[in-house]
C-alpha cells in the first residue's frame, strides 16, 4: 500500500512538472500576465525553452519518457486488478485539474478557436468567410498562426466556442483559461464515458479500458495541454454510444450529428451507427468487439485522408485511441496504438530542439512519421504472427 501511494505521489508531482515545463513554450510575443513575480518566472522559464533548448530537450524527453513508464505501470495495475476506482477518480481528476491550466506549448491551434470565436462574437461577422488575417490590427495576430485561413469546423464547435468568448468578455486571458477548462471538463466526461460504456458491455475490463486512454501520454498532451478540439468531438461519439445503450436513440443521433459537426471525422462512422440501429430494432446480438474494431479501422482512414489532404499530425491520433481504449486486450490493438503514441510525441521533439521555422524542421518530421508508419505495421505483423502460432 505504501508503495502504491508513493507511486502516484510521484506520478502527480510528474504532472506538476510538466504543468511548469509548459510554461517554457509561452510564445515571446504573448505575455499572459503584467504582474512582476509573475514575469519574472515567465521568462525564466522562456529562457530554458527558447535559448537553452538543449536543455528543454532533455528536460521534456524526461518528462515524457517518466510518463510512459507511469502509463504502463498503470496499465500493469489495472490487469492485475490493483488499481480501485477511488484512486483512478483522483489520479484523472488531479491530471485534469493540473494539466487544464497548463500553457498550449505544442500547438497554436487553441488561439485560432479563440479567434474563430471572437470574430462572431465581437466583430459580430462570419467566421466562414473571414479569416483572422482581415483584422489585421487585433493584437491576438502577433502570437497567432495559421491566419489566412477561414473557419474549417463545423458548427457545433462555434455553439460551444462563442458563449466562452461572451463569457471571457473577450478578454484574452480570462477567455484562454475557460477554452483549457472547458476542454478539461470534455477529457473528464470521455474518461467517465469510456468507464460507463465499458460498465456496460466489457465489465471486466473497465477500469483497464479507462487507464488506457485517460493516462496516455499523447491523449495528455493533446487534449488537455495543447487542448485540441479533437476531445469534445470525442466526448459526444462517447455520449451517442452511451446513450445508444440506454435506449435513447433520438437524443443517441443528436450526441452522434453533434459530434460530427464539431470536426466532421466522426461521420466515418456513421454506417457502422446505421448497422447498430439495424441491428438492434431486427433483435440481433451486437458483437461490441467487432464494432469498435471496425470503428478504429474507419477513425484510421479519417486519418490517412487528412494527411493526404494536408499533412499528419499527432493529435489526429486521439481519435482512433479513445475507441481502441474499448478493445486494449487484444495486442493487435495495444502494441500498435504505444508505438503509434511514441512516434507521434517524438514528432515533438524536433519542435522543442528546433523550432517548426528550421530548414531541416520538415525533412527530420517526415523521417520520423516514417519511421513511424514501418514501426506501427511491424507491430501489427508481429503481434498477428506471434497469435496465430499460439492458436497452431
């Protein structure tokens, strides 16, 4: 028991760490508060991650090497049946509390949904047919990237977006922390989704099912540090499932439409929810295994378009991990989805040392995007392989 507490004490302070560490990717032409003390440990902290990124470096492949080492202790706890639902409540809940308030350090994205939002809600104008470039003298732009572009979500995100900017009184700083909370809230309620629903048809398996995803180093960093919009898009595939299963079909299509209109990749999904509706008004058995494995198969493919479309990128990885977290038993699934997640933060790694503005930046992303791709199918080879010479 002793030991137990230790570990989890230590995997919190890890958590605290890596709130800080965040810090050192505040933009230098972003200043998220005028108070002195405050200043004083921003830019110490910028100095590590800006002009001693060495350093930084090896700070963060710390951080994250640590947090894969946690993720599989879990995950060895969970199987063994010495992880309790107490404790996992905790643990989510102080990553989630921690990490909400912790700066985007990977990715801008979060200010271009801000800005989305803010051009609906105080410029009172058409997100779909004004990019952030057309103001050109708001002073969000000087930190901002990805400006010439006009809204590319659907309208759900700007029904959850625009109210937080009302809110915030477009203020940056108040309306920043509300996007993180709000988005904090999105990972809580999938994690208990995925506890609920595994509650449901795989009991055995829920709380292995919930480690799965919510300790994942790579859901952490998306979805609750870089806060991609990703998680509440998840969030309500998670609640039409949910609700699917309570026999609330109306409200289990409007979960599922809203879902798609937040980021429209889960409309891939959409004939295998026409098949369960088949299925279950015709009295059939559902075979839950098949259909989140047909579902990781389809999210991959949302994938594979998007890259061919623009170009990959890690967060899109979320997406198939959170039904996976349904079926980890099976290795075909497990195996590649770690290598898959350790990939896709290495991809990270470039960034800190180098910054995305590098020459050598895109050629160093696409080796290891294909280092990555060889790794992932290798896995799947073997881990194929090594079951059918059990069952032989």
């Amino acid at each position: 028991m002793i030991k137990l507490r230790l570990l989890f004490s230590s995997y919190v302070l890890l958590i605290v760490g890596f709130f800080i560490y965040s810090f050192t990717q505040v933009d230098l032409s972003l200043t998220l508060s005028k108070l002195s003390i405050y200043q004083t440990i921003e830019k110490s902290l910028q100095y590590i991650g800006f002009f001693q990124r060495p350093l930084s470096t090896l700070i963060f492949i710390i951080i994250v090497s640590l947090l894969f080492i946690f993720y599989l202790t879990f995950l060895y706890l969970a199987r063994k049946g010495k992880l309790k639902i107490r404790t996992l409540a905790i643990l989510i809940g102080l990553t989630t509390l921690i990490l909400a308030f912790s700066y985007n350090a990977f990715s801008y994205d979060l200010f271009n949904y801000i800005f989305d939002a803010r051009i609906l809600s105080y410029y009172h104008l058409n997100p779909y047919f004004h990019m952030p470039s057309d103001f050109f003298s708001d002073p969000m732009l000087n930190f901002m990237r990805w400006t010439h572009r006009t809204y590319p979500y659907g309208p759900s995100w700007l029904i959850l977006t625009t109210p937080l900017t009302f809110i915030g009184m477009n203020y940056f700083l108040p309306t920043f922390f509300l996007f993180k909370a709000m988005m904090g809230l999105f990972f809580l309620g999938s994690c208990y989704l995925i506890y609920k629903i595994s509650e449901k048809i795989f009991p055995a398996n829920k709380i292995l099912n919930t480690v799965f995803f919510a300790f994942n180093p790579l859901v952490l960093i998306e979805s609750l540090v870089s806060a991609h919009n990703d998680i509440p898009m998840i969030f309500f595939l998670l609640l039409s499932i949910h609700l699917f299963l309570q026999k609330k079909k109306v409200l289990s299509w409007v979960g599922n439409l809203f879902s798609i209109g937040i980021k429209f990749s889960t409309g891939a999904l959409l004939p295998l929810f026409i098949l369960l509706e088949f299925l279950d008004r015709t009295g059939r058995k559902i075979n839950w295994e098949k259909f989140f494995t047909l579902s990781v198969i389809l999210s991959l493919a949302t994938i594979l378009f998007a890259s061919i479309r623009t170009t990959f990128q890690p967060w899109y990885l979320v997406f198939p991990l959170s039904l996976a977290a349904f079926v980890p038993k099976k290795s075909y699934v497990f195996v590649p989805a770690l290598v898959a997640s350790l990939f896709a933060i290495a991809i990270y790694i470039p960034y800190v040392y180098m910054t995305d503005y590098a020459k050598e930046y895109p050629q160093i992303i696409q080796n290891i995007e294909i280092a990555g791709v060889v790794a992932v199918l290798i896995s799947i080879a073997i881990t194929l392989l090594i079951k059918k010479l059990k069952i032989l």
